[in-house]
C-alpha cells in the first residue's frame, strides 16, 4: 500500500463499511453519516460521534437491480433515490462507454422491470434507524440526484420517459409521505415525447446530474451540456434563464455546480469519464454570475502536480464540490472538492481571478477492489466530501469506505 499525501489535512479514523467499501455521497447529521453505494447497493448509517471510531449501525437494503448511490438528509427527513445499478449491468461494463457517451435509455428501452425507478422518504426521527415513510415512483429510468436543504420542495434530476434523459424535477413534500412532481425544466430538444428534437451530436450526453439551489435561483450541471441557470421563484414554473457550455472545444462532463451567493460567484467542475486522462483533463471553472443571464468564466483552478496522476491509473479530474449546507462548514472564501485519483482538495479563493491550492489529502490505495467493472485499477478514487462546522471532513471512495479527516488549515 502507498503512503497518504497531505497538506494542512490530517487523518482521524476510516471504516471499510463493513466490506461495503463502495461510498458515494454522504450527508452528516446529529452525529450519523448516511451514504449511499455506487455497487452494492444499499445505504449505510454510520454513528460517527467518535470519529475515531466510526461504527455501522444500520444497513437498507435496494430492490432487486437498484442502486441509492445519491441522497439527502435534512432535519428529520432522508430522501434517496432509486435508479438502475448501471455498473452491475454487463452492458455498461466497458469503462462506462454506454453510459457516459449515450443516455442509459438507449440500452435499457422496455427493460424497466430490471430496477426500481423512484424517490424514497425515510425518517431519521431516531437517526441511528432510518424508517420508509414515503416513495414516488417514476415513469422512467428515474432519478440522478437530489438537493434539499429543508422546506418544501425538493429540486431532483429525473429522466422521464418521453424525455431524452434527467431533466429537472420540482418535487412537493408538503406530504413527505406522499412525494409528487409539480414542475419540470429542460434544455429545449430534450423533449422528444413534445416533438422536440435534440440539436447536439450523437455521443453527447445532456443529461441534468444535479442542481444546487440559492436563493430563487438553481444552478444546474448538464454534463456533455454544461451549465444553465434556472429561475424557481415559481417552483411550479421553472424558468430556464441561460444555458452555457464549453464543449466544445473543452471536454463535457460538467458536473457539479457551487454557488457563492453574497460574492455572485460559481464554481463549476466538470467530470473526467475514463481511466488515465484519456478524454483529456477536466477542470473546476470559476464564474462571475452577478448578471445569472450572463454567466462568464473568470479563472480555473489549479490542477494536481504533485504526482503523475493520469500514469497512476484510474480516473484523475474534479468530481464532487463540498456544498456548504446548512449545519455544514460554511465559507465564501474555501473550496474543497474531491479528485478522484488525487484525493480532496481545498482551494482559496479570496482572490477569484487567481484560485490557488491550501490543502490536499490523497489517501493510500485500497486493498480490495469492490468495482465490479472490468479492467478497474486499485487505485484511490475520492468521491465524495462533506465537511463539518470545525473542519471534520467525510470522505467515501469507490473501494475505500469511509475517510474521516480534519482540515487544519485556515479557516
């Protein structure tokens, strides 16, 4: 096994997740993390109020064919999604070619009977035993990803039938216990079901990962189809304010999008799909979004050098943005996001023209791997990052488990 790599980050505990290795996102509260897996399908509550010693309490178990790889966790609710487990799929097994470069419904049409598609409420009342007090099921593939941070609307990328892929979804928890959509948004072609006809490439995939809300605004991350920006003062009418996009010339891949409402400034990362840089580097944009029908990209941020990433195997680029919600660490001036091959990463961006490298954490390879995909190297692969109020951060890796750190940095 290699050494970590560290800089102002230091190591406090890790859990293998009891052999479950394979974390995706995770949402801390009241002492437990949630998280949901990317291959094994199921959700895993973890008391973490020693973070030495972080320990599984409870596990859920998906349907048949499910994956819950996404959620959110906020007061006394956790919301989950339920969509294909793609990667245990043999017709994804080819270094994600079918997933990343086409829309999934491409190769599961009239196969939905092989997942559950839907949005499932738990109550987390007694956070150490979440308990299913709702489910919406979707017409679909389903859902990609959620944000909620309370209230009562929750803002989900859904692929619909009759769509092209996940477009933006308002769903109402008025009734937790009865989750529905009330309003919907697209990028104009998506609608094929409408007579819209899609104008971009064939190998391109516009397909909404997720959006992060601020104020009436939802700023939204399309992979091959960039950024838009989407007005929700009427959550029932969401209004598509601008849609931007660098590919081309730059690769696609956009995928996490950060807003810095009192500075009037975005964050953007855009994926890497492959293993060894093989669709060339992706990278973390900043924008000035003071005018949000103007967005304009005003820096990048630095790329990892401390180590030949793209020779070390795996993926190597920006995938999640820690994304400061309430109860979490909190900052207009520091950044971190996960990089796959090269761990997490903190950025200060005091100066926004000139975004420089504070910290970085790059843990030791795993020694198991628990990707089911052929050809997949035993390589550290961060995915994601919450961080705490005191700077606790909560990493999962796609072999690893559960890293828990602290940044000692300024903060």
């Amino acid at each position: 096994m290699n050494a970590p790599l560290s800089k102002n980050i230091s190591f406090v505990g890790h859990s293998d997740l009891e052999g479950s290795s394979d974390g995706v996102q995770v949402m801390v509260q009241r002492g437990y993390a949630y998280i949901g897996h990317g291959f094994t399908n199921r959700i895993s509550t973890v008391d973490v109020r020693d973070p030495r010693h972080p320990r599984v309490v409870d596990v859920i178990e998906c349907p048949p064919g499910t994956r819950a790889f996404h959620l959110q966790a906020h007061g006394d609710l956790l919301l989950t999604v339920n969509a294909p487990s793609v990667w245990s799929m043999k017709e994804f097994a080819e270094e994600g070619k079918n997933y990343f470069n086409f829309s999934p419904s491409d190769i599961l049409n009239n196969q939905l009977s092989r997942f559950t598609s839907g949005i499932r409420v738990y109550d987390i009342s007694k956070p150490e035993k979440p308990r299913e007090i709702g489910f919406m099921p979707v017409e679909g593939l389903g859902p990609q990803r959620i944000w909620y941070v309370g209230g009562r609307y929750a803002y989900a990328s859904i692929h619909f039938s009759g769509f092209t892929d996940q477009i933006l979804a308002v769903v109402d928890l008025i009734d937790p216990t009865k989750p529905k959509v009330v309003g919907r948004c697209w990028i104009p072609g998506m609608w094929t079901a409408g007579g819209e006809t899609p104008n971009w490439k064939s190998g391109r995939r516009y397909a909404l990962h997720h959006v992060v809300v601020a104020g009436n605004l939802a700023y939204g991350a399309w992979r091959d189809g960039g950024l838009t920006i989407i007005d929700i003062g009427d959550p029932e009418n969401p209004k598509l304010l601008v849609h931007r996009n660098t590919d081309p010339p730059f690769g696609g891949g956009t995928h996490s999008p950060l807003p810095i409402p009192d500075r009037n400034l975005l964050v953007l990362a855009d994926e890497p799909t492959f293993e060894h840089c093989k669709d060339g580097l992706r990278y973390m944009w900043m924008y000035d979004v003071r005018e949000p029908t103007n967005p304009v990209s005003v820096a990048t941020f630095p790329v990892p050098e401390e180590d030949d990433y793209c020779a070390k195997g795996g993926a190597f680029g920006p995938h999640n943005l820690h994304e400061m919600r309430p109860g979490s660490f909190r900052s207009s001036r520091l950044i971190f996001a996960t990089y796959y091959n090269a761990g997490v990463r903190v950025y200060d961006i005091s100066d926004h023209f000139r975004p420089k490298e504070v910290g970085y954490y790059v843990p030791a390879n795993p020694t198991k791997l628990i990707d089911p995909r052929p050809g997949k190297t035993l390589v550290t692969q961060t995915n994601d990052c919450y961080v705490a109020e005191d700077g606790l951060m909560y990493l999962t890796d796609q072999n690893a488990g559960l890293n828990i750190l602290q940044y000692e940095g300024p903060l």
